[in-house]
C-alpha cells in the first residue's frame, strides 16, 4: 500500500485523481457536517463547487426534499436554508432531505475528486471508521486536504496524519509513505495530544471563533464521535451501508 497525502486540492489535477482510492479532510467543517447530516438521516449530500451551480441543480429537482446548504468565508450563503454548522443539520431538519451542499474549501475538494474509483469523506469525529475501511481492502490510496483558501490548513494535515497512522496501526501489509504522508504524520505526533487546543490555534479555527462559531470547534474535535463513513456514490454522497445504525450525538447542548 501507497500512501500519498495532498495539503490542497490545487496540488493536484483532477485527472490524476481519476479511478483512484480518495479520502477527502476538511476538518473545518464540511467533513463534521456532511457526517452529522448523513448520520440524522439526510437522503443524500450532493457536493457542488459553486453557489450558482448549487441553485441550478436545485431548480431541477423537487423542492419540498431539498435543502441548499454550505458557506462563504464561513458564514451561510444568502438565500440557502442551512449554513456549514453541523449543529444545524438536525434530524428534525434534515431526515429525508437531499442536501445540495458548496462550501468555500470542502465541497471544491470533493468535486475536484469526483472522478475516483472510491471517495469518502473523513474527518476527526469518524477517523477510525475511515482508517478500518481502508485497512479491510488493503490498496494505494490518496488523502486530499481542502486546506484554506488555497494553502495548507493545520488541522486538515493533522487529521491526515492521523488517518496515516491509524492505517499504518499493526499492519499485516507493507505500507508506502510519500512524502506529503510523512509530513502529515510527523504532523500528528506533534500535535495529536491536543486535538481541541491545535483546533483552536489553526488559522481557520481562530476565524471561526471571530466570527461567532465557536462553539463548532469542539464538535468537529471530537474523535470517533461519529463512526460512520460517507462514500461517493456516482455524484453524490451516501452512508455505506453497514454503518447507517449509527445514531449522532445531541449537538444542541454546544449549540
């Protein structure tokens, strides 16, 4: 196994992703929220790279199942029902919902992998389940940081080294590091014993904060809150199926 780890999605073309094993990281927030959205019975998430392709899509299909979510710069785009906040994709709002979802880093990393042979979707809160997957069907595999704005985000490359290691975890097979995947693993042994704190010192998570969403932090922290994996199916994203019992945690006492 080859494992090669990218800090943006600009590193990389997106045909050099083609019919390849992808893991797309945006800690901050898509991740989490794609994960809490799914894990509360959402239908489907449908990643888009722009706010106008988000409203076409949503123009063609039928209006009472579907939800337009996502953010810029953080915050919620005018005119759509949710923001990037996993504390408002509630089962109550959600269960049954197709969810057409752009975010200013996630959603574009997403698209950017669209044609993979297998996307899924991780971040801290379902890291293990991610890592297990990955270790069941052993093969070469790319993780793709969304960063921030274009360059590298600290939690996103920690979170990577995690993944790293948590594959790499009293393997039974020979394991390949590029050199990205070796950076994002040195990257967690300095700052894995802190996961919240490096969370809150990140540039994204500092603006976050600002900005009044605070309280999103600990959520998207959390490790292995959620286990449960999201995959690509086609254009849009589902729970594998054996893990869809999983019930998500009540995130309305940090809201």
């Amino acid at each position: 196994m080859r494992i090669d780890v990218h800090f943006t999605p600009y590193q990389t073309d997106e045909l050099v992703l083609r019919e390849k094993t992808v893991v797309v990281i945006d800690v901050l927030r898509a991740s989490t929220t794609i994960v809490t959205a799914l894990i509360n019975g959402a239908k489907e998430i449908i990643p888009v790279a722009t706010v106008e392709s988000a409203v076409k899509i949503s123009g063609n299909l039928f209006g009472d199942v579907i939800l337009l979510g996502g953010e810029r710069n953080g915050k919620m785009i005018e005119g759509f029902n949710l923001g990037n906040s996993p504390t408002e994709y509630s089962a109550e709002k959600v269960k049954g919902k197709s969810i057409i979802f752009s975010s200013t880093n996630g959603s574009e990393a997403m698209v950017r992998a669209r044609y993979a042979r297998e996307l899924s979707v991780c971040g801290f809160v379902n890291v293990s389940s991610v890592a297990d997957a990955l270790r069941e069907d052993p093969r070469d595999f790319t993780i793709l940081c969304a960063g921030n704005n274009g360059v590298l985000s600290l939690e996103d490359s920690v979170c990577a080294g995690m993944l790293v290691a948590k594959v790499m975890d009293d393997a039974e097979f020979d394991v390949e590091l590029s050199d990205g995947a070796h950076v994002a693993r040195a990257l967690f042994k300095s700052f894995g014993k802190g996961i919240l704190r490096m969370v809150k010192s990140s540039d994204h998570g500092r603006y976050l904060q600002e900005i009044g969403m605070g309280d999103d932090l600990k959520i998207c922290a959390e490790i292995d809150s959620m286990p449960v994996l999201p995959q690509m199916e086609g254009n849009v994203l589902k729970l594998k199926r054996e893990t869809e019992k999983k019930t998500a945690p009540d995130l309305t006492a940090t809201a």
